[in-house]
C-alpha cells in the first residue's frame, strides 16, 4: 500500500544537463532529467544505445558533475556524491591479478575495513551469489554470470542504501539471464536498497520495476515514466500474464519510435528493432 504522507525521495534530479566538452564543442548527452527514486524502489532506465544512459549513472554518482540542474539525496543538495552510493559499471571491472574472493572485498578495503574482516564478511555471502568454492579462483577462470555476480558482490558489499547497477546481466544468454533476474529479485526483496537499474531488455524492466523510465535517443530527455503495477513478489511466470504483455507494449512503443529516431539521426539501428 501505497504511503499517504507525502515522502522525501532518496535521491531526485531536476533539469540535469550534461554536455561533454570535445574538441568540436559541447557535446549535449543528457537534457532536462527529472527523476526520482524513493527509499527502496527499483527503477530502471532505458533508452538507445549511445543515449547516455551510463553518463546518467556517472553524474549521480559523483563522477561527473551535470552542467545545470540539481541532485538531492535524501532531500538535501548533494554536491559531493563520490562514495555515497554503490556502483556496477557497464564493464565488470575485476581485476585479474586478483583472486575472486580479494576482487569482491575492494569496495570495502578503499573505505579502510581490514582485509581479514573485509573477507569474512564476503566470505558470508559467497553461498547465496553462487560463487561458493571459486574464492581463491582468477576472474580468467569464471564464467560471464559468475565475473558479472563477483562484480555484483563488491557492488552490494559497499554496503550503500542505493545501488546503480549499469546492465549488470548484459552479456549473458538467456538462460542465465532469466535465472539471474528471479535471483535478484530475491535478494532485492532481502535487502530492500534503491536500485537504479540499467537495461535494454523490455521483459526485464518490467519483470523487476517499479517504475520505467524510456529515455530519447541522446541528447537523453525523458519520453516516458511507466509505473509497472505488478503485485510483488514477482517471479518469472508473470511474463505471459495480460497485466504484463500490456506494460510490455506500451513501453516497447515508445522504444521502437526512439529506436528509429536514433537510426535516422545516427544511421545505425540502436536495439536492432
Ligand atoms: N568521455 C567522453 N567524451 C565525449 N563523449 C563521450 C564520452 N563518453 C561518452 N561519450 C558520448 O556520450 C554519449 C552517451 O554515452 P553513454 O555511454 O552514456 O551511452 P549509453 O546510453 O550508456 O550507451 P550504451 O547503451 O551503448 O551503453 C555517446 O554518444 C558517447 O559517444
Ligand atoms: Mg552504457
């Protein structure tokens, strides 16, 4: 049920822009954002390749700054974000000199924990991240589900309120895929963090959301904020239900229009669509 007293979001943009300078000038990548996420929502983000969806991830953490507009976290201005949330590139990031075991204890070693405490508590979770007996193995060794859920572990260990995940199951076949979504979904429900959640999958937007957000074709504007009203718990069984084909259509719509908008801007077909 919904709360009535009106809520403080636990971030919120408003009008970010953000231009990369190039030596041709300003590159515009993100227009007029507005976006909000309460406290222990899951909210995904998708749009056309190139569009800037991760440079949207980057400002809000603290990478990069936005050339106007304003993020809160909490209902205060936060001009300094660096650290205050936890982060899952595009890219998984491990670090092949390092064992996957002393790869998901990074995050929590840059913040000063000790390494012995650093990897007794990674060491509680290996069991429910299916990477039990791989602690001393290299990321050379591992599979693409198991690199992504090792860089899936650091991001969750720094233990932040909110998580932004950069299509953390990009590279993986479909059956994993699908296995990985109903995994999160769980741990989500465990842990009840704000995700802000990449992906350019339409059944998996849906299937984990509650609210979508379809971004243009770049420069990034928001052409649409769809609350996904499915009842949760959600499991992978509601993807042939009414209630999801209907949400699936509406979000796809408005994709394919952006998808052919970016396809005679850039010559190239953003989703393949
Ligand atoms: N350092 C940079 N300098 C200049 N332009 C950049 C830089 N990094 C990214 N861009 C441009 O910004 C735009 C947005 O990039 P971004 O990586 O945010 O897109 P995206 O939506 O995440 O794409 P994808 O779905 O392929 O991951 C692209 O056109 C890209 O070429
Ligand atoms: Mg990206």
């Amino acid at each position: 049920m919904k709360n009535l007293v009106a809520t403080i979001p636990k971030i919120a943009l408003k009008g970010i822009r953000f231009d990369f300078p190039t030596n041709k000038g300003p590159l515009p990548v993100l227009e007029s954002i507005d976006l909000s996420a309460n406290e222990g929502e899951f909210i995904s983000l998708i749009g056309p390749s190139g569009c800037g969806k991760s440079t949207l991830l980057n400002v809000i953490a603290g990478l990069q700054d936005p050339t106007s507009g304003y993020i809160s976290f909490d209902g205060q201005p936060a001009p300094r974000r660096l650290g205050r949330v936890a982060y899952m590139p595009q890219k998984d990031l491990l670090m092949p000199w390092r064992t996957v075991l002393d790869n998901t204890i990074l995050g929590l070693e840059i913040q000063g924990v000790s390494r012995q405490v650093a990897r007794d508590r990674a060491l509680a979770l290996f069991d429910l991240f299916g990477l039990r007996s791989f602690e001393n193995a290299y990321p050379a060794t591992l599979s693409g589900g198991m690199r992504q859920r090792a860089a899936f572990l650091r991001t969750v260990l720094t233990d932040r309120e909110v998580m932004l995940l950069d299509e953390p199951f990009g590279a993986l076949d479909a059956l994993t895929r699908s296995s990985m979504q109903e995994w999160l979904i769980h741990l989500w429900d465990s842990l009840r963090k704000t995700i802000l959640f990449i992906t350019h999958d339409v059944d998996e937007a849906v299937l984990l959301s509650d609210r979508v957000y379809v971004l243009t074709a770049r420069p990034a504007r928001i052409k649409l904020v769809q609350e996904i009203d499915l009842p949760r718990p959600r499991e992978y069984g509601m993807v042939t239900s009414d209630r999801f084909v209907r949400l699936k259509k509406l979000l796809l719509s408005a994709i394919r229009e952006e998808a052919r908008r970016a396809t005679e801007d850039d010559g190239f077909g953003a989703w393949g669509l």
